[in-house]
C-alpha cells in the first residue's frame, strides 16, 4: 500500500500531457502572454465565485437568529441547526420531496435505463421517432408541461396529489436518464456482450453479469440527476400536486410571508451531505485510476 | 461516476453494428413502457392542452367552468392582450443566455482545456460547477434578492461608483430578473461545452497555433467551430428553460415591466381559472420554441443533436 | 514468451477429455443485409481437429461468416453443422462454439481469472479453479489471475482472450483477426504461439485474417474469400503455387499475368501453348484454368530468371522479352527488379542474392526466363490486377 501510494505521489508531479500553451516556462514569456494566460483562468475563477456566492448566502443564513422574515443578518445562532423541524410544515414539506423524489427517481431510471439500451443497441423503424419522443420534453419549458399535464388530470379528473406529482416527475426525468444512459450504453463495445452470448450466457445473464455492471456508473449518474431535478422541482409541481406540498413549494409558498431559517438549514444539509457525496466518489475513482496507472 | 461521463453524449461511440430487422422483437420490449409512458404523459397531456386551448366557458355557468369547443378565436384574442409579455420572456430569455455563454464559455474552455490531464482538479472544478443544484433552486433565488437588496453591498459600490443613479435600485428591474436567471441556467451552459471541448484534441490547438501563431485566430478557426456542437446543446439548454421560467420573474422582479408569460399562464390557471387562455398561452409558448429551436439547430449546423 | 516446447509434452492440460474439436460443415449458406450480399451461397467442410484460415480483403465476408458458426448472426439460407448435428437457427450461447474476437472483448469489470471461468461457469462446469489455472498456464499468465484487463499489456490481452476461449474446450474455437491488434514483432511470436497451442489442445480452429502471411504460417488449410465467395481452398503450398484466379494470385503473394490465347494443345506431353503477343509460351495443361482460347499466362516472381546478353534459356524453359530494368531494390536475402517489357507491362521479380548484392543495373536490357513447369493458366476473363494489395484497402 505504501509502495503504491508513493508511486502516486510520484505521478502526480509529472503532467501526463504537456498543457496546450507553454504556461509551465512562465518567467521566459513577456509580460502581455503572461497577461493574456492569465485572462481565462481568472474569467472563470470569477465565474464560480458567481455560482458560490448565493449557495454561501443560503448556508449563512441557516445560522441566522431570524425574525420574521430571514433576509437581514441578526446575529449569530445554532437554534435553527438544533431544531430544523422548528417551523409549520417544513419537515413535512421536506418528507414529501425525499418520498417523491426517491420514487420518481426509482421509476425514471428503470423506464429511461431500457429506453437508451434499446434505443443505442437496436436498429429498428421508428427508431427516430423514438427519439424525438424523448427530445420533446426535454425541449418543452416546465411551465407547459405543467399546464399540459393539469389540463390532462382535470379532464380526466384525477385527485391532485402525491401520485400525480410523481407522475410529472417521472415524466421530465425520463429523458435526461435516457440522454445519460446512452451516452454510457454507446460507449460500450457492443462485443462484449457477443462475448459473453459465446460463453454461454443467455440473453438476461449476458445483461446481469455484463451489460448491467458495466452501464452501472452511468445509471448511477443518471439517478443521482433525476433525484435532484425531481428534489428542486417547483414549477411542474405547482401545478400538478393541488394541496401537496414539497419542499421548494412550500419554501416558494413562504416566500412571501417570510421562509424560516430552517429552510435554509435543510437546504444546507442537503448540500454538504450531496457535495461530500460527489467528492468522496471522485476521490475515490481518483485514487482507483491511479492505482491503476501505477500498477 | 463523473460528471463528465453523465453529460457527455457519445463519448467514444463504437458504433454498434446495426442489427438487421428480422433479429429480435426485444428492442420493444425496452422501449415499450418508456415510450408509452411517454405517450400517455407527455403526448395526451399536450394534446389536452391543445383541447382546452378552444374551450369556451359553459352559458350562465360559474367561473371556472368551460365545456368543449373550437373556438380559435382564443388565439387571436390571447396573443392580442399578452403579446408584450410573450416578447418580454424571449428576450428576457436570450438576454440570459447570451450572459451565460459569455460567463460559461470561458469556464468550460477553462476546466477542459486549461485543466487537461489534471483529473482531480478538473474533477473538483465540475463538482464546484453543480454544486448550486445541491442547494434549493428557490432559496438560492432569494439569496440575489439579499445580494442585489437596496441596503446591499453590491448596491452600495455601485453607488459609489456613480455606475447606479442615486436613488435607482437593482430589486424589480429586469436587470434583476435576468441576472437571477442567468445565474440559474448557468450549469448547463458550462457542462455541455465543457463535454465538446473535452473531447477536442489539443493538438489540434498545437497545430493551430503552428500555423495562425494568433491566439484569437487559433480560436476563432479551430476551437470555436469544433465546440459548436456543444455550444448549441448548451444555449438551448438555458434559453428553452428560461423563457418558461416563472420563479426569477416572482422574486427578483414582482413588477410589471418584469412580468413574463410563466406569471401569465400560471396566474390564468390558478388565480383567474381561465384556463383555455392559459392553455392558449402555453401552446403558443411551446409553438415559438418548437420554431426557434428547429431554426436555430438548422442555422447553426447541428441537426444530429436531435 | 518463448513457443519452446516445454509445455507441450504435458498431457491435456486444459481439459480432461481429449476431443479433437468437431468437423464444421456449412451447406449453401448465404447472408444478405438488405440488399447487400456478404455471403454468397458458400458451402465448406472443416475436418476436425484442423486449423483452417479464411483469408480475404475486408469487406469479403469472412467475419460475417465466423458470425454466423458463432451464432451471432443467422444465415439468410443454408445450413451450419457442427460436429454432425445442424445448428442453424440456435443463438450463440447454445453452440459449442467459442471465439477469440478481435478486440478481445474482455469484460473489464472482472478479473482475468473470472474473464477465464466465465464461460465454464455458465455451463455448470465443475473444478472451475483448476481448469482455470491450467487454462492461464497454457497461455503462460497463470500469475495474472486476480489483475483486471485493463493492467494488461495488448498481448497480455490477447493470451487471455485465448484462455477464455479454449478453457471450455469448445467444439470449434472461432479467431476473428486475433493478431491484428498487435505490434509486427509480437504478431510473429503469438503465431507461432497460436500453431503450439492447436497442436497441444488438438481442436479445430478457424481462424479470420486479412493477412496472408499469417494464414499461411499457421494455416493447414485456406480458403480463400472474395466478394462472399470461396474463390479457392487448399493447403497454404497448394494455393501459392497453382492458385486458379487472378484475386488468388494477387492476393496471396505476387504474380506476374499477362493476357494471352490457346493456339495449341500437344495431347502427347500435356501442354499448352500459348500466344502472348507474339511469343509463344507453353503451359501444362493441368496447371491452367481453361485448355482453348484467352487465358491469363502467371508465373511468380521468384521463379523467373533475368537472362543478360547473350545468355541463353534451357529448353524447358519460357522466354519473354527483351526488356529494360526500370528499378532495382536491394532488400538483403534478396533483389527486387522492376521489368518492363514493351506491349506487356512491368514484371516483378525476386532474385536471391547467392553471389552477394545485385547483378544487373537499372537501364539495362534483359529477357526473362521461367520453367515451363511453374507456369500456370488462368481465366482470360479475370481482370489482371484482382487482388492486388490496394493502400486505402489496408484495415
């Protein structure tokens, strides 16, 4: 273990490809190139600083001793921390996205994970009309799917409610778990299945042993970004979910009145918890590709 | 899982060998509940939608109650009251993605090109990339009302550099608005141009270089063409979802030089009960993109992105 | 790796059951995508036990059919039959078949030794580990068992393909260009590698190469494929010497072929004489195509003889020319002369070096002379340059 975590350290120091432009020899370089180097990366330093700076407002505040409203600064408190089911409803509110969203999810990936084997594995007519049926919804802006799918439920007069909220949500997830498989399903060479079918594996055990592990990463993938479009959803919720109420509708429904700090602290914990997620999962694929370089 | 792999369409495409016809019935069995899903969620609803866009309300009944009809006349009367808004939203719309290709560009081109063959930071860069959607899509909307609030710091240096009239403010302008969604949208621009510049050879750029010498011309004949792909993908990803959007509209602008069809439809449905104009509304609103978006694919080039 | 013979003397050791693979036999069978025919009513007996190459041009359908013996693809029409039994119709996973394909399609999420028991495991077979073990010992990386593919060097690779293939000892063992991944050196070396490991194992194998050097150094039998068919089948010496087209001729080896007319048939010696613009040729009878009217006049390049001066043929000898020698390649072991003789076109030919370095310079005039006897005849209706190694055509 020693020995491969040395080797590590070793490669890491050495660029595996030599940067496109010469930004390693800075000091032989005139000033107006080191500038001009210069411009891109700080461009999109600043860039991220722009993405950062409101997820930073909304953990700061999650520490606010807030009045009524939780948008001026009033001092520093962990009540909000020791006690997130404190306001009306928001606990609730926050049950009903995790069950939504996890079924939803559940459902999606299933449905989407077929679609994009079928749709990159087989040649078939109508194959492109398959294809712009997945495109649509993706390129229909939520609020009119929102309405198309209210106008549905009213005329066939479906209660509103749990059942019709994850409907919708399975409905804008499908595509982006087909758009995401298939990338995945496309990158694998179709011989690998041919080869287990020669070694005797029937059709469903060639899936279960072969194809499945290996489209296993990009499902995930898919998973992890149909959970958090079904998560954050407001629009398409508002309108197909009646009196239910999830998680960024009632944060939206509060904002008029006022959101209370535990949103935030909710919203916060969600973030760390995700963000440890994703890090933890680089490092690791990190750690696992240098290991493999190194052997 | 990387991110990268989850938005990267394609990849190293190995081009399965299309099989031939008669070989198997299992694609539909694949396909089968995806698409009928599909067609009973998205392909019914939109066809109610269209339905309920000629209703007209039922004689002497109550508000809120409509009954079939054909009345076209709903588009014609539609689109006469709420024109400004619809055009209002569009260019709302592609004020926001110019912004954020102008913002997104940079940083994509910077974590593919810059970062290239450091996997860990390029990695870190996309994790710091999506992180807002980690967070709630409204909270985060409600912190630009904080930053851009009229006590706030960015206000008061804009004061003091004279760059903002005394007295003006930045809360309910459409600055406002198309700054929040600017901020919202910019993730997808970043991701799918970072997936097109990933995959581009930076040899390329080398023999570019080679042979314009010019940064800027380098750019402009190699690395642009090749990361249109990308491009496209991502300005459709922001405009499409922008021009519907309701909640940046709500909480940044609440005026009503910043009113944008989502507002319209969404009060139409739920505050008037009017809902053949709505759906009216909404139908047009779909129509408009549908035709953009061909144009737009068919100008820039990029037809296999459908 | 070395191809010693150490490993050889063991007895079986991959399988306890000392079968010698089964014979394959395909009837009438042809393969059509839409309108494109890829293989065209091909009928082809392999003896078990032989190691049999199809050899063609991409493009010839020899991998659609090692496709169609694996089961991967199903004939339009015809049937297949392995071991005497008729497979058509079975998929893939029923047949006792098992390929090396050619990007080794290992599966990467396992590790070589789970890659090797893949196969055993699926048909239930018992003392999976030791089989496995000696499966990996045959192709010398029993060592490797617990790396995953992708730590493995391309040759590394293609061992285990191999042992993942032979391990189940299937009936025919099936190799779509398995070579062709690697480097020269290596490919030369996994030859003779794949020729110890047949003889050892004793199964048939069919092997798929564009390349027809490597099918004839491994090969004790080849067909050669064109346009989906079999233009000729035979050992590699069998179709060098006497191949019966101009896409054989060409393909396999060079030939020199020029166009000429049956004017004589001497019954009594078994010749043929013919016209080549001019000059009268003779020909064996049995070693030419048609016995009347035009043939293709061929000899290989090896077998002709440059005649300088005043220098004069045997009389069992053919004579062309006079000629001018355009080009001169010294390639070490021998010299490469390019020959143009006036109305017929260029000739190649291949002089050993016995007395050291070239003896006849560009410009100079010569005539060429060959043994009636490797002279051979071929359809006058074949075009003269089927077959010929085309740049774009290299895969």
């Amino acid at each position: 273990m020693t020995a491969t975590s040395t080797a590590s350290a070793t490669t890491s120091l050495v660029p595996r490809e030599p940067p496109p432009t010469t930004t390693r020899d800075v000091h032989r370089k005139p000033l107006r190139r080191r500038i001009g180097d210069s411009i891109v990366p700080t461009f999109a330093a600043l860039g991220i600083l722009f993405l950062l700076v409101p997820v930073a407002y909304t953990v700061v505040f999650s520490f606010n001793s807030a009045g009524k409203t939780n948008l001026v600064w009033r001092g520093f408190t962990l009540d909000n921390w020791r006690n997130p089911c404190g306001a009306p409803q928001v606990c609730q509110a926050f049950g009903h996205s995790l069950q939504v969203g996890l079924l939803s999810t559940l459902i999606a990936t299933v449905l989407g994970t077929l679609v994009a084997i079928a749709l990159v594995r087989f040649q078939f007519r109508g194959r492109s009309a398959a294809n712009l049926l997945i495109f649509l919804p993706m390129s229909t802006p939520e609020v009119v799917l929102g309405a198309a799918l209210l106008a549905q439920f009213l005329s066939v007069r479906v209660p509103l409610g749990f059942s019709t909220v994850v409907a919708s949500h399975v409905l804008f997830c499908i595509s982006f778990v087909v758009v995401t498989v298939k990338a995945r399903v496309s990158s694998l060479d179709p011989a690998l299945e041919e080869a287990a079918a020669d070694l005797y594996a029937s059709p469903l055990q060639a899936f279960w042993r072969v194809t499945f592990p290996l489209l296993l990463p990009g499902i995930a993938a898919a998973a992890l970004l149909a959970f958090s479009l079904s998560f954050d959803d407001f629009i398409v919720t508002n309108f197909t979910s009646g009196s239910y109420e999830t998680f960024p509708k009632f944060v939206y429904i509060s904002a008029t009145r006022g959101i209370p700090p535990q949103a935030n602290v909710i919203s916060s914990f969600m973030f760390v918890l995700a963000l440890a997620i994703v890090v933890i999962v680089q490092l690791v694929g990190y750690a696992r590709g240098k290991r493999l370089r190194s052997r | 899982m990387s991110i990268t792999a989850a938005l990267g369409e394609g990849g190293a495409a190995t081009g399965a060998a299309p099989r031939s016809l008669k070989r198997s019935r299992a694609h539909w069995v694949l396909l089968g509940p995806g698409l009928i899903y599909l067609v009973l969620l998205f392909v019914v609803p939109v066809g109610a939608l269209l339905a309920t866009s000629l209703y007209v309300p039922v004689p002497g009944g109550d508000i809120g109650q409509y009954q079939p009809a054909l009345h076209w006349q709903n588009y014609p009367q539609a689109i006469a009251q709420f024109w400004p808004v619809i055009l209002r939203s569009f260019w709302f719309a592609l004020l926001a993605t110019v912004a954020a290709l102008v913002i997104g560009y940079p940083m994509a081109y910077a974590i593919a090109i810059r970062a290239r063959g450091r996997t860990l930071l390029q990695g870190m860069l996309l994790v710091l990339v999506v992180a807002p959607f980690f967070t709630s899509f409204i909270l985060r909307t409600i912190a630009w009302k904080q930053i851009l609030a009229d006590d706030s710091l960015v206000v008061a240096i804009l004061h003091w550099l004279n760059l903002l009239p005394e007295g003006a403010r930045l809360t309910a302008t459409p600055f406002a608005v198309v700054c929040g969604l600017t901020y919202n949208f910019l993730p997808f621009m970043v991701l799918p141009i970072f997936a097109g510049l990933e995959r581009l050879d930076v040899r390329m750029l080398e023999a570019g270089a080679d042979l314009y010498a010019s940064p800027v011309t380098t750019f402009r004949t190699v690395t642009w063409p090749l990361s249109l792909p990308g491009v496209v993908a991502g300005t459709l990803l922001t405009f499409i979802p922008a021009v519907g959007d309701y909640v940046n509209a709500a909480l940044l602008g609440n005026n009503t030089n910043t009113t944008m069809i989502g507002q319209v439809i969404d009060a139409r449905f739920f505050k008037v009960l009017d809902y053949p104009t709505a759906a009216t509304l909404s139908v047009v609103l779909m129509a408009a993109i549908m035709l953009i978006v061909t144009v737009y694919i068919r100008r820039a080039g990029t037809e296999e992105l459908l | 790796m070395t191809s010693t013979a150490g490993t050889a003397g063991s007895a079986a050791p991959v399988g306890d059951q000392a079968d010698s693979g089964a014979d394959l036999e395909l009837t009438d069978v042809t393969k059509s995508f839409g309108d494109f025919v890829a293989v065209d009513n091909l009928s082809l007996t392999v003896p078990s036990g032989s190691f049999f190459a199809l050899l063609g041009p991409s493009g010839c359908g020899k991998t659609t059919t090692l496709r169609m013996v694996a089961g991967l693809e199903q004939p339009t029409s015809g049937t297949i039959a392995i071991g005497g039994s008729d497979v058509t119709g079975t998929r893939a996973h029923q047949r006792p078949v098992n390929t090396v394909f050619q990007s080794y399609a290992l599966f990467p999420h396992l590790s070589v030794g789970d890659n090797v028991a893949f196969g055993l495991r699926r048909s239930g077979k018992s003392e999976i580990a030791r089989r496995v073990a000696d499966g990996l010992d045959l192709v010398e990386l029993g060592h490797l068992a617990d790396r995953k593919p992708g730590q493995l060097s391309g040759g590394q690779q293609q061992r285990v393909a191999l042992a993942r293939a032979l391990v189940n000892r299937p009936s025919v063992l099936l190799l779509d260009e398995p070579l062709g991944a690697l480097d020269l050196k290596l490919r030369r070396q996994m030859q003779l590698e794949l020729k110890r490991i047949q003889t050892e194992v004793g199964l048939t194998f069919i092997h798929v190469t564009h390349d027809q050097e490597e099918a004839m150094t491994m090969a004790d039998t080849v067909a050669v494929m064109n346009r989906g068919r079999i233009e000729q089948m035979g050992t590699p010496a069998e179709l060098y010497e006497l191949p019966r087209t101009a896409f054989v001729a060409n393909f396999l080896g060079q030939s020199n072929l020029v166009p000429g007319t049956v004017v004589d048939r001497v019954t009594k010696s078994g010749l043929l004489a013919v016209d080549v613009s001019g000059t009268r040729i003779l020909v064996p009878e049995v070693r030419s195509v048609r016995s009347s009217g035009g043939v293709l006049v061929g000899v290989r390049p090896e077998k002709l003889r440059i005649l300088v001066g005043d220098q004069e043929p045997t009389p069992a000898e053919n004579v062309l020319g006079p000629g001018t020698v355009t080009d001169v390649s010294f390639m070490g072991v021998s010299t490469q002369y390019q020959v143009e003789v006036r109305g017929l076109g260029t000739f190649g030919v291949f002089a050993q070096n016995l007395l050291g370095g070239s003896t006849v310079a560009t410009g100079a005039e010569v005539r060429l002379a060959w043994s009636v006897d490797f002279t051979f005849a071929l359809d006058g209706a074949d075009a003269p340059d089927e077959g010929t190694v085309d740049l774009d055509d290299e895969p």
